[in-house]
C-alpha cells in the first residue's frame, strides 16, 4: 500500500513489547471484563488477574543449547562476540574458513557509482576509509581477511557496470556474457544495488531479482549492498552482517552448535511466502542430514506441488543411508498445520522404500504467538529468560526464544515462538505412537539450537534457520523468469 500511495514506511520499534503489552491487556480487562454486566450476562471471572503457570507445565532446553563455537574452538552465546568481538574481547574469528582456495570478488555497479567501488574495494581489502576532509585514508575496519579468513581478490578489470537504472539488466547480461571466466575460481559478485528497498516503483525492485538469477545461472554468488550504505556512519553496523553472509556463501562457517550428541535424523524445513505482488504461495525446502545445521540441498515448488516434495525427501533419504546408514527417525519443521492427506504421502513414501521410522512433524508458527503470551514478573524487562517452555496442551508449546541468559545484558524483547508437535509411526506398538515428554523436549531443543544458526545476521533469531531459510528462498524464486531455482542455487546459500 505505501508503495501504490507513494506513501514513505515509517517502523516505529517499541523498545520492550513485553512492558509495552502488560498495561494494555490489564487496562483492557479491568474496563471491559471485571465489570459486573461481563460477568453476570457472558462470563463469571474468579480471578482478576493473570494465571501463575504450573511448575509441571514449564520446562527448559537443555543448559549449553545457546553456546556457539568459533576459531580454535572457542565459545561464545553471541554471535557478533564470538565472530568480531567487542571491548570485553572475543573476537575469535569463524568456526572454518573456506576450503575453496581461489575465491574471487567482482563488482556489479552503474557507471556513476565507481567511487562506491572504490571506497567498497579499501574497506574490505584493507579496512581503509577516505577523511573526505583531507583526502587521507585511515584505518576504520578490520579487512575481510582478518575477520572471516578470506583475501580479498579480484581480477583486473573484471567488473561489470551499467549505464542507468532502466538499462541495467541488458547491460549486465551482455557484461557477463562477454566476462573472461576463470573455470577454477570461485567468483562472488558484489551488486551495488541503486535502488532503495523504499523505491515505490516495483519494477525497480525486479532488477535484483534478475541479477540474482543471471548470477545463479553462472554459477555466481552475490551480496547486494545498496549505494548509499558504505559513505555512512550506520556502515559499521552493516559489515559485519556483510561479512558473515559472504563467509557462508564461499562455503565457510561462521559458527557453529556446540553438539555433545550426534543424531541420526534426516531434517527437514519447509517455509513459505506468499508475493501480493504474483499472487502465489510458493514454498520453500532445505534439507539438513544433522543437528548441526549445516544444510545439504535447497529447493523451490509452488504451493500446491508436494509431489515434489516428497520427491526430494526420497532423494535426500537415498544420499543419507549411502553416507551414513539408515536413519533413525525423519523431522520434518513445517509453517503450517500439515493436513492428514499430506502427512499420509510422506509416511506412505517411507513405508514403500522399507522404512520403519517415526515421523515428527513440528508445525512452527512464523509469527510470534501473541494469543499467549507469559510475563516474567520477577524481572524487570518482563521477558522469560531464554530457552523457557511452556505447555498449553498436550502437543502444543510456547519456546521463548531470545538472548536473556544468566547474565545481564542487551538483547531484543521477542515474544515465544508457538509450536505444535506431532507424530506419525506407522505399523508402531500403540505405545510407540504416543509422542513422550523427553521427545517433545528435545524437538524443542532443535528448534531453539537451529535459530542460532541464521548467517544472514549477527542479531540473534526467534525462528529457526529450517523455516528461515525455506521462506526466504520462496520470497525470491517467483520473481525469476523461469519461476525455479538453477541447479546451483540449491546448494548455496546466495540468498543471505
């Protein structure tokens, strides 16, 4: 709608939604339900004031769920800490570097945004910046060797630029196609982007999405990184999201979960997102062999296509027994209520290929729950602190998932994540169909590790990177001309 009206978006942020939300919802009651017409014409009210919930309804992940590991092994619970470090130290560097030896950097920009090039080229060569004052460079950063363990080189001349906006797209086709390629390099294009995430103009915004595909197609990761950023102060809090991004995309791993216990599951996330734009649902899948959250395979389908779903499920099955033997159970983190008819595909598939395992299905709401909401009354901020659960049913669970630990600190006031678990074992003893306490929990514990793995940002999640991801490579793929992902896109992580 802003964009139709020209009307510019305005977020106005509430620093803590939970202080926010508490006085709302007890002005609300005590006007319009603790008055003696509500109770005596709708509903009789005992108790005028919030439910304490029950010790035997209130768990917590398992102690050490929030610890990441870095450069030479060492731990932190933050992720820019860990990766950069701050004035307390850390600074560890990433969990692995690279194994791809000859990775290169390229430009994608307009012809009148060289200079941004250039500035772009310094910083992350060297860390150097230009005083606009004397013309003298200073060091402001760390390059991008000295964070992530990756030089930055690039080939003479190699960039690509454009004449203007409205022939960008032409311009950049022909650049690649006349590109000199170097078949053993690895090559990440940096796309300064000259349009504003705010532009009221759609088409504007397309020129991304056809870059991102034409890149795909060479088999090119990229990082967009909008014209304007880099000569502002705010950049320092922009690079070191940059930087983790393309540390993922080259293949390394920024951090990593502090895993005591290997699993044999096969993982499986679905996400979703629906364009207003194109009118469709298109759902995303990631396929991940481990609890350690490193992701094997990514793909795209329309919403009514789960055909293709389980497809590629029998598939990642197929790699999964030759790598590793049979595994123990499939999890399958879904957006939404999986209906019976389509569970049924699934377990049918796995019963077909001689599989006698039990399916989880955690339906993870990609909102935050605000139907139930808990408050910590005994701390100030009136968050539960980190790695909370709350029960509501027998299936159904609050995770509040954020960054209040032990220790004082700064971090997001997010509300829980609701989810819903359910299992489906076909030809089980009855008691084996029942999902147990200790299951649910340690589904639970999944999910709150997995959000812990998102590379896009430093900012720690509330949902998990199985859901994140999926939804985030459905966001794009509609906009591609052939409406599917390139062969290359399902094993890189060129979306962050």
């Amino acid at each position: 709608m802003s964009r139709e009206l020209g009307v510019i978006e305005h977020y106005e942020k509430i620093p803590n939604r939970y202080a926010d939300t508490l006085p709302k919802i007890r002005s609300f009651a005590k006007e319009y339900l603790y008055t003696e017409e509500f109770n005596s014409t709708v509903l009789k009210i005992t108790c005028n004031d919030f439910i304490t919930v029950p010790d035997d309804k209130l768990t917590e992940v398992t102690q050490g769920s929030n610890v990441l590991l870095f450069g030479r092994s060492q731990i932190s619970f933050d992720p820019y800490t860990g990766l950069f470090g701050n004035r307390n130290g850390g600074g560890y560097g990433p969990y692995s570097a690279t194994e791809k030896t000859n990775v290169r950097f390229f430009f994608i920009a307009q012809e009148s945004q060289k200079d941004v090039c250039r500035s772009l080229y310094c910083i992350l060569k060297d860390g150097m910046v230009k005083n606009p004052s004397t013309g003298a460079y200073f060091q402001k950063y760390k390059s991008l060797a000295d964070d992530i363990l990756q030089p930055f080189n690039t080939d003479k001349n190699g960039s690509i630029f454009f004449q203007s906006v409205e022939t960008a797209v032409e311009d950049i086709r022909a650049g690649l196609a006349k590109k000199q390629w170097d078949d053993n390099a690895f090559y990440v294009a940096l796309y300064i982007s000259p349009v504003d995430r705010d532009d009221p103009n759609p088409e504007r915004h397309d020129i991304y999405f056809k870059v991102k595909e034409m890149l795909l197609e060479k088999g090119v990761t990229s990082q967009a990184i909008y014209n304007e950023n880099p000569g502002k102060n705010a950049f320092q809090f922009h690079l070191p999201n940059i930087k983790t991004a393309i540390l993922a995309k080259i293949g390394g791993i920024p951090w990593q979960l502090q895993t005591r216990k290997k699993s044999n599951d096969v993982i499986i996330g679905v996400g979703a997102f629906k364009s207003e734009k194109i009118g469709k649902r298109y759902i995303g899948s990631a396929f991940c062999f481990n609890n350690e959250g490193v992701f094997q395979n990514f793909d795209c389908y329309r919403d009514d296509d789960l055909d293709s779903l389980v497809g590629d499920i029998r598939k990642a099955l197929g790699h999964f027994v030759i790598e590793s033997g049979n595994p123990d159970r499939v999890i399958i983190h879904y957006y939404k209520t999986m209906k019976e008819r389509d569970s049924a595909k699934i377990t049918d598939m796995l019963y077909k290929l001689g599989f006698s395992i039990p399916v989880y299905i955690v339906t993870i709401n990609k909102t935050e729950a605000s139907d139930y909401v808990g408050f910590d009354t005994e701390d100030p901020g009136l968050m539960p602190k980190s790695g909370t659960i709350v029960r509501l049913s027998y299936n159904e669970f609050l995770l509040y998932n954020n960054a209040r630990y032990d220790k004082p600190g700064r971090y997001d006031f997010l509300f829980p994540v609701k989810l819903k678990l359910k299992k489906v074992y076909n030809n089980a003893a009855p008691e084996d169909k029942e999902l147990r306490m200790d299951e649910a929990r340690a589904l639970l514990n999944q999910v709150y590790k997995f959000s812990r793995m998102y590379w896009k940002s430093v900012k720690q999640q509330n949902l998990p990177i199985t859901i994140k991801y999926p939804e985030m490579v459905a966001e794009i793929v509609p906009h591609f001309r052939k409406e599917e992902l390139p062969a290359f896109g399902k094993t890189n992580l060129w979306f962050l």
